[in-house]
C-alpha cells in the first residue's frame, strides 16, 4: 500500500513592510502534514535563518529605491542582483540540512553580474 505523502501548503509572505505579527508566521514551526512556501523580498537576505528551509527559488531580480531629484521623487526600480546577493540566497537553502538553490537565470547571466550591490544614495 503507498502511504499518502501529499501535504497541505501555508504560504507565508515575508517583507519588510508587512507586520511583525504577520513576519512570525514565517518563523512558525510547521507541522508533518504541512509544507510551508514563504514567498520574501531580499530582507531573506539578511542573517535570519527560518528553520527547515530547504529549496530556495532566486529570480535573480531586486527592487531597490531609487530617488529621482528632477521630480523630487522615490521610487522602487527592478533591477539585477549582484553576485553577492546571489551567493547569499542561495546560502538561505539548507542552512540546517541538505538544500538546494534554484536560480531562474543561467550560470553566464550570473558570471555577467556585478560583484556586489551599488550603494543607493539619497
């Protein structure tokens, strides 16, 4: 007989702008019948480590402000990650077991990638 091995999903959001309430569910710890999906912005970047991540999906893409002075206007732009940030995703899988990174842009895209992030100034 095979076992029924499918699992409820609870996706969780996680940015920076969210409530702290609602960021803790990311940190929640999840259940044998459950897989959790925490769809973040690059605050997962940072030094957090969610227990029992173990895939993570990089886009290779990052909105970051940019202050444009003719318009005396902010906004966020979409633009390329750098190899750094790159590298620092996929350090985001498996920090506590076996993982895996799954990039969405190939292995040239990323050697043409800046080697780390340009400051933005204000």
């Amino acid at each position: 007989m095979i076992a029924d091995t499918k699992k409820k999903i609870d996706v969780c959001a996680l940015y920076s702008a969210l409530p702290s309430k609602m960021q803790l569910k990311a940190f929640d710890r999840q259940t044998d019948n459950l897989r959790k999906v925490i769809l973040a912005t690059n605050i997962a970047e940072t030094s957090i480590t969610i227990d029992g991540i173990k895939y993570v999906i990089d886009s290779g893409l990052v909105k970051i402000r940019n202050y444009n002075p003719n318009k005396d206007m902010e906004s966020l732009i979409v633009t390329e990650i750098s190899k750094s940030s790159g590298m620092q995703r996929a350090g985001r899988a498996g920090r506590q077991s076996k993982g895996k990174c799954f990039r969405l842009y190939t292995e040239e895209s990323f050697q043409k990638l800046k080697k780390f992030t340009t400051p933005v100034f204000f």
